[in-house]
C-alpha cells in the first residue's frame, strides 16, 4: 500500500502515523500537514520528531495555515501547547521539511501514480479541498480516501454540539472534499467513543521499554488526564482508529454508505456532518461510514508499533 498522510498532528495523530511507519507492507510516500490541533509551523516539527521516534524516512510537506473560510484557534486543551502534549526533554530534530507546499506535493503525486495512493486524513481537510480546487481531477486519481473526522448521530466534541472538530475546524473544505470525492471513508466521533482501548491494554502498552512506548506515554499525558476528566471508558483513538481500519480493512466489521454532506450556517450545527440515513435526499451514496471495528485488532497494532 502507497500511502499519503494529511495530519495536524497531534497525540493521536502521531500515533496514526506510527502506526502506519510499522506496517511492512506500507510504504508512506508523503506526509502532508495542516494547521488544525495546533499551527502548521508546530505540526511540522511533530511529525520530524515521530520520524525520529520510529527511525523512519518519509517527506514531510507544510500545507495551509488556517482554515479555507472560518476563523482558527489552537485546541491547546487537548493537545497541550506544542501539539505533543508538552513534552519534556524533547530531542531536536536533525530533518527539515521539504520546500514543496503540500497542496502542490498532493497534486503531483497523484497525477504521478494515479489509482496508486491510498490519502489517510486525520486533521481539518483544508489541503484536501484545495489540491482538488486546483486540479478537478485530484479525487478520482487517488485510490482511496479515508478520514476521521464527523459524526453520524450529531453528537460531537466541539463548541457546536453536533460537530467534531476535524470539520469544524474547516467546514467549507470538508463540504468541499465531500461533494468530489466518489467514496470517502469516515471515521465519526461516536465510532471513536463507541471504541476505546481498556485503561488495562492502554497502560501495558505504555509500559513497554521501547522508545515509541515511552514517547505515547509522555505525549498522551495531557489527553490521558483529560478523557479521565470526561470518565470516558478507555483511552480514546480517532485518527488510531481511521489508519487501522485503512491498514487492515478486516478489522471493519459494520459499516455502510450514505449520502453525506455538511452543515456551512447553522447557528448551533456549523461543521456537523449531515448523514442521508433514510436515504430521502436523492443524492447518491458519496460517504462509506465505520460503525464498527474490531478493537482487539486495534490493540494488536499498537503492540506491533510499539514494540
Ligand atoms: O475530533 C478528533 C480529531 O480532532 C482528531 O483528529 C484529533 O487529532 C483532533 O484533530
Ligand atoms: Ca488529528
């Protein structure tokens, strides 16, 4: 699998990402990056640092630094300041980025390698919509779209109630992507409540005497704290959960297609993601929704990128 990550990384970004790293039969061809979480300027560096971390080569590409249309602040509240949660004693990074900008580096390879790339998105699709608005032929050469991002029953995690912050972050470019893509697949907010990894799995995970290990255990401190707060049942994986099931589709084991598009102006609705369940719109199916995976297989992989 040639794969193309978009990411505002981001704690659980940055495991995504490693996941992705330690799968033998993934090359990672391009990591692209976007204010969202935190600032591009400080995604960057996150991503150079998870390279670090995982040993592993990949180009890095600094992508749009604010949304299309609506106004952006930092979600230091979940990510902390830096995006990785504060970490302390951080290394510095040796690696640059490239000069490319991301929307130009998404365009170029997908008309190099068309139906070749598999696009994982895990933040605000800022990079996405405008690869697509300077080249209409961006969506069909990519071979699969997956994002997490979204909710299927309104119940979101941002200031508007029915929204997740991945498209309320951006609507207009999550509006934008939906509309051309043929077949994107989402990975919604209440698939992510719907399956957290068990405090007990979380913790063997973290003790492990490897530096990845220790690296998600001193970045995920100032989630771990947080989703405690919220009594949430287990450690929580939304971008985690969108790159398992794009590395191992079997993991899926309920999900189905509807026609989606989202809110732009609703007082209380802006960014929610508007699901066709009764298929009354007359539009065709355009989003494959995730509503259930298998978690143990989740917690397979982490042992595998952790170990
Ligand atoms: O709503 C969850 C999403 O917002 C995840 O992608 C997380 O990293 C944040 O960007
Ligand atoms: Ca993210």
């Amino acid at each position: 699998m040639r794969m193309i990550i978009d990411t505002d990384a981001g704690v659980d970004d940055a495991q995504a990402i490693m996941m992705a790293l330690a799968s033998p039969d993934v090359t990672v061809e391009a990591i692209t990056t976007v204010t969202g979480n935190v600032h591009v300027d400080k995604v960057v560096p996150n991503v150079l640092t998870v390279l670090d971390i995982m040993k592993k080569d990949a180009p890095v590409y600094r992508g749009a630094d604010r949304p299309l249309i609506a106004d952006w602040s930092p979600e230091e509240h979940v990510h902390a300041e830096d995006g990785l949660g504060n970490w302390q004693n951080r290394p510095n990074t040796q690696r640059r980025a490239e000069s490319e900008h991301a929307v130009n580096a998404l365009i170029r390879l997908a008309n190099q390698a068309p139906g070749q790339y598999t696009l994982v998105a895990l933040g605000p699709l800022t990079n996405i919509a405008l690869a697509a608005q300077l080249d209409p032929s961006f969506p069909v050469k990519i071979r699969q779209f997956v994002f997490m991002g979204g909710t299927i029953q309104a119940m979101g995690n941002t200031a508007n109630l029915t929204s997740e912050f991945n498209i309320y972050c951006d609507p207009e470019a999550a509006y934008m992507a939906l509309r051309v893509f043929p077949m994107a697949t989402m990975l919604s907010w209440e698939t992510t409540l719907a399956h957290p990894m068990t405090w007990p799995q979380f913790e063997a995970l973290t003790e492990l005497d490897t530096d990845a290990a220790r690296f998600m255990k001193a970045t995920s401190r100032v989630t771990v704290e947080l989703i405690k707060t919220y009594r949430y049942p287990g450690y929580l994986l939304p971008d985690p959960l969108a790159m398992a099931i794009t590395l191992q589709p079997d993991l899926i084991r309920q999900s189905a297609e509807y026609a989606v598009t989202v809110e732009l102006h609703g007082t209380h609705t802006r960014g929610q993601t508007i699901i066709d369940h009764m298929a009354r719109s007359g539009h065709k199916p355009n989003v494959r929704v995730i509503q259930k995976l298998d978690i143990d297989g989740v917690a397979a992989l982490y042992r595998r990128m952790l170990a």
